[in-house]
C-alpha cells in the first residue's frame, strides 16, 4: 500500500482519505487549522495521522487537495519539503459560472503547479474528475489522470487501492483536457442528467 499525505482539509481531501484509510494505505492529514486536522484523522481512525503545514510531508505521494487559486501559492510555501514527492493535483480550474477555464490557453492549472514545485517532484493530475460526493458514496468509479511516466505507476496503484479504476490518459499536458471535463460536467449536471450525482465513466469492450 501507499503513504500518502494529504494537503488540505475539505470534501474531496476528506472523500479520497476515506477510501484511503480503507485500502489500507498510511494516511497523514496536513491543513492550516491543526485542530481540523486532528478531528478529521481521529474520524477516519486507521492510524490516520497529522503533520505540520509548511514542513516534509511524510508520504511518498502528496495530494494537493486545495482550491486551485491557492495551490501554486501552497507549492511555492512548500518549497523543497516536497522534493522527490509525486504530487496529485485535484483542483478544477473552472471559471466562476463553470463556462471555462481561468487558466491561459496551452498550458494547465497542473503545469502551474509543476512550475512552482522542485524539479524532482513529479505532479499528476487526477481526481478532478469526480465530483466529491459521488466519491464519498464508495462505488467503483473510473479516475482519469496524466503527468510524468515514472510518477504515473505509483499514482495507479494507489487510485486502485481505493476502489477505483485508473485510466492513463497521457503526459501532464493533456492535464488542461482534464480539466476542461470540468465545465463539461458541470454542464452535464445542470442539464442533461439533472443531478450531480453523476459521473463519467468508460466502456472498455472486452
């Protein structure tokens, strides 16, 4: 299993660690608010543990489970703590009214990220995908992710741990097509479907 460290205190931290502490994975919880923290890993149980913000996080892989107007700032804060870390970036970087993205054409809110963090960290996109709420329900679910060849296998076995099925779409720049599945979703949810508790999925024949 995987030692996986979290970054951020919300929903989706909270949905992702839930699976995690049930997969069997080590889990530490990292936020701003100490006290938030320390209620979350004494509810996951597991063994669930916290760190300091700011300081070495103690997993191999670090979710960056923060807004994505905060996660560049978050990275450069960390600085060289998150040396030789595969960091998974989750943010959505949908505009306010989900219509589009806020970051610039032919580039990611993930290779912002992958700027701003040591060159021996390797950022994978994955997870923004799925609303959630719908991750938080425990059904098997298909994850979407892309980013580095050596940090992709890592971030597969620990996606599966969760109950989920991974499914490589390339390197971290096909992170702004993920991203842009967002305002599709979003759209999706408010129209189509007529709920969010939805989500994508795909056929494999055979």
């Amino acid at each position: 299993m995987s030692s996986i460290s979290f970054i951020g205190l919300g929903g989706m931290a909270r949905a992702i660690a839930t699976r995690a502490v049930a997969g069997g994975n080590s889990v530490e919880l990292v936020g701003r608010d100490a006290a938030k923290a320390k209620d979350l890993a004494d509810e996951l149980g597991g063994g669930a543990t916290v760190g300091t913000f700011g300081t070495v996080p103690d997993g191999d892989i670090v979710v960056l489970a923060v807004p994505y107007t905060s996660a560049v700032s978050v990275v450069a804060r960390y600085g060289d703590a998150l040396a030789g870390k595969v960091i998974i970036d989750i943010s959505n970087t949908f505009n306010a009214d989900a219509s589009g993205l806020v970051t610039p054409d032919g580039t990611s809110g993930a290779q912002e990220i992958a700027k701003a963090a040591p060159a021996s960290a390797h950022v994978v996109k994955a997870f923004n995908t799925v609303f959630g709420h719908v991750l938080a329900q425990g059904r098997p679910l298909d994850v979407f992710f892309a980013g580095d060849a050596r940090a992709k296998a890592s971030v597969s076995t620990f996606i599966e741990s969760l109950g989920l099925r991974p499914l490589d779409v390339g390197g971290l720049e096909m992170a702004r097509w993920l991203e842009g599945v967002g305002p599709l979703l979003m759209g999706l949810a408010r129209n189509g479907a007529g709920s969010f508790d939805v989500a994508l999925s795909v056929d494999l024949p055979g």
